[in-house]
C-alpha cells in the first residue's frame, strides 16, 4: 500500500534492512532483525503522525498480557513507545461488549448448519503465588466454551422417527458387548496410508469457523459446575432458538462426559427440577485429543522402566526423565520406539521366535505391536484422516488397554462414547452418518 502511495520507498524497507543487519548474521537472527527494524520504523512514523498508533496499542496488549503494572505502560506511553494503560482497558472493554453482539450473529447465520461444541476448563498454572491478607495465589481457573460451525452438514434433530437421539437405557450393555465381538474384532497390525485422506481433510480441521461462545471464571468439578458452564451457550438459545429441536454436540472430557450424562439422566427420570429442559439437546461425545493424551501419559507411566532406558539411550545417562514427562517428550519417546520397533521387528521376530510364549517378550511385543501404535495413530492419523471405522476400533482397543491397567474413568468412558455409536447405527439416527461425514471437524 505504501509502494503505490509514493513509489520512492519501494525499496525503502529492503534498504534499512542492508544497512542495520550484518551480512555475517544467521538467517534466525536476521529474521529477527528484520521484526525489530519494523517496530523502528513504527514508531518514527509516529512521531510525525499521532494517528498512528496500531503498534503502540498492540504492543501495549502484548505488555498487559505479561501482566506488566499498568504504572509501568504508562512510563513506556511517556517515553512514546506504547499507549496508555487506559487506552488498553478502554480497548479490552469494546470487545468484550461487542463479543455478545457477535455470538449471536455467529449462531444466527449458522441456523442451517450443524454446530459442534468444545467445553473445557483452562487452568493459569504459571500463576505467581504471593501469599496476602487476602489470598494466598493468583490462579485462575477458566470454563471456555467453543462452537464451531460445520460446513454443508445440516443440523441433526433430537427426535427421528419418534426415536430420541438420547438412549433410553443411557449405556447399554447388551451392545457394547455385541457389536465388537462381531464387526471390531482386535485385527493384526497393518499398515494404512492415511496422508491423501488427511490431505482432504484439511479444510475441516480449520479453525476459521469456529467462535469462542464464552469465558467464565469458575471450577468444573460438580453437576452443578457444569449446568452453570452449558448455560453459556444454552441462554444465547434463549434469545435464537438455534438449538431448538436440534442436536448440540459437546466434546469434553471426562468429567464432562459424566456430569453432563448425569444431568440427562435426572432430566428423563425428572429427579431434579434444576435441570433446565434445554438440556435435551445436548449430546456429550468422547474428544479424541483427550483420549491420546491421557493413554500416552498411561503408557509411560505403566512401562516407564522401558522408556527411561531409551531416553538414557538417546540424550545420555546424566539426564533425568521425569516421573510424568511433558506431552511432547512423551510423544517422542513413543515416535522414537515405535520408528526403531518398524525397522527392527522382522529381525527380532525371527531371533526370538523361541520364546513366544515367554511373558516378558509377550509384554513387549504388546507396547511395540499394539499399544504404541495405537495411542500414536488415535488422534495424529485416524482423527485426522476421518477414518470413523478405523478410529472405532481403535478405541475399542485402548478400552481394552485401559482396563487391563485398572485405569480410572478411562476404563468407562470409551464404552460411553461406543454405546452412542452403535445406538444411532441401529435406529438409524442421522447422528451417526453426521459424525462419519464431518469426523475430523469435532
């Protein structure tokens, strides 16, 4: 823009560039360069033009966000580098009272199209514990709520031939127990090429359609709790009715999956008048990031011995693997296994084949040949892909996983999300073809 105002700085910037960056810099550092060169250059604009002050605002925003005191904004606001603190609470103000006016063009735009929902509590944990008369920390603890709107899908009715998309025995045992038993049998690993399927479903990953409905102070950890949090997007229903009749889908974990079948139920027995009857709509649903996550925190937990030795292997003995790693350390520890395991198993197979019925190399043989690969392909390759058939099963078998290792509310929760499957397959529920068209949108 600035080129077609005045072509005498077309060159403007590159030049600036040549003259305050060293020739010997690393590329990292000259990109770095070139960032602060334009903050430079912002601010000297300003100093012939008030009403440039974009970068003023966002770098103090940058600087609340840090939790700079606002006394210290208004010293850097004084020296002309960022406004003032006021300037950034008048702005942080606008958007909050314009945000409501948004949701509800959000949801009145998308009245045709199935929305899918995220609730989920966000804990500050980089808090700053200043012991006081009053309190004794400063962390937050956040309910957020997420809507995102899924394109050419069509939104999904509670009842379809007069049969209700709720299961009237809530989990039903007898097809959970069938149902694998005749069509999700454990197969033998195989290989599957997922990269075009996750290729195509790219656009739907996106998070372009999505809108944050709502962030409140509080805790998730009772029935009450999360009526008050489904109460974010369930009034905004009040005033649009997009909910009306439809299927609200919630991916949540498992205290959302819980608490929320909870209130369904004491809503059909009518056991609570609490229970607002707008609750009908909502149908809770198994997050596939939550269930990686906390099989992959399982895996190394159950066989850390196994992965300890690896990471000494890799980085050396010196280092210390923590008790519970970070999920990207775990995650690379079981890349790096199961990658070794792929181009070494035919060998070690032939090797060993006189100890198959061994226990120890029979519980090896599970984490490399099956556990492994299942907690890594959960959500990277079968979500991602949209492979619903794929992912049933997979879950199926981190089920079987979770059981074995005694784990709590995991060794429940699959079952849940499988019972509503295989319910909505059975009667036929539009339910059940949404979430195979558009799975990798949840």
């Amino acid at each position: 823009m600035l080129k077609e105002t005045d072509p005498n700085l077309t060159n403007f910037f590159a030049d600036m560039c040549a003259i305050l960056i060293p020739q010997d810099r690393s590329p990292y550092n000259k990109k770095e360069d070139r960032k602060k060169i334009v903050a430079i250059l912002y601010l000297m604009a300003g100093i012939r033009n008030q009403h440039v002050n974009n970068f003023k605002l966002e770098l103090a925003l940058y600087l609340a966000g840090f939790g700079i005191t606002c006394d210290a904004i208004n010293a850097l606001s004084s020296a002309g580098v960022s406004a003032t603190h006021q300037t950034v609470y008048n702005y942080k103000k606008k958007i909050a009272d314009e945000h409501p006016i948004r949701v509800k063009k959000y949801f009145d735009e998308n009245k045709n199209n199935l929305c899918i929902y995220n609730l989920d509590d966000y804990h500050n944990i980089h808090e700053n514990r200043r012991p006081e008369c009053t309190s004794l920390s400063s962390a937050v603890h956040l309910v957020t709520c997420v809507a995102k709107s899924v394109e050419k899908s069509d939104p999904v009715p509670i009842m379809f031939n007069n049969k209700s998309v709720h299961n009237p025995n809530n989990i039903d045992a007898s097809i959970v127990c069938k149902k694998p038993i005749n069509q999700y049998q454990i197969e033998q690993l195989s290989i599957h090429f997922y990269d075009n399927a996750i290729e195509e479903r790219k656009e739907e990953r996106k998070m372009k359609s999505a809108m944050l409905v709502g962030v409140k102070e509080q805790q998730l950890h009772s029935l009450q709790d999360y009526l008050n949090a489904l109460n974010i997007v369930l009034d905004y229903n009040k005033e649009i009715g997009h909910l009306d009749g439809n299927v609200a889908p919630i991916v949540a974990d498992w205290p959302g999956q819980r608490y929320i079948r909870q209130a369904l139920t004491h809503f059909h027995k009518k056991n609570e008048n609490s229970i607002p009857k707008e609750i009908v709509s909502v149908v809770p649903l198994l997050g596939p990031l939550h269930v990686a996550l906390n099989t992959k925190v399982q895996i190394m937990k159950i066989y850390y011995p196994f992965f300890e030795k690896i990471f000494h292997f890799v980085f050396g003995e010196r280092k210390i693997l923590a008790k519970k790693p970070r999920p990207w350390r775990t995650n690379l520890l079981l890349e790096l296994a199961f990658t070794a395991w792929i181009k070494i198993k035919e060998h070690i197979v032939k090797k060993f084949i006189f100890l198959q019925k061994n226990i120890e190399y029979q519980v090896i043989m599970e984490l490399l040949d099956n556990i492994v690969p299942a907690s890594l392909d959960i959500y990277a390759l079968l979500f991602r892909s949209g492979s619903l058939d794929n992912y049933i099963k997979t879950i199926f078998r981190i089920w079987t996983f979770a059981l074995r290792w005694h784990r709590k509310n995991y060794n429940k929760a699959p079952l849940a999300f499988l019972s509503n499957l295989f319910y909505w397959e059975k009667i036929e529920h539009p339910m059940r073809e949404a979430i195979k068209k558009k799975f990798s949108s949840i």
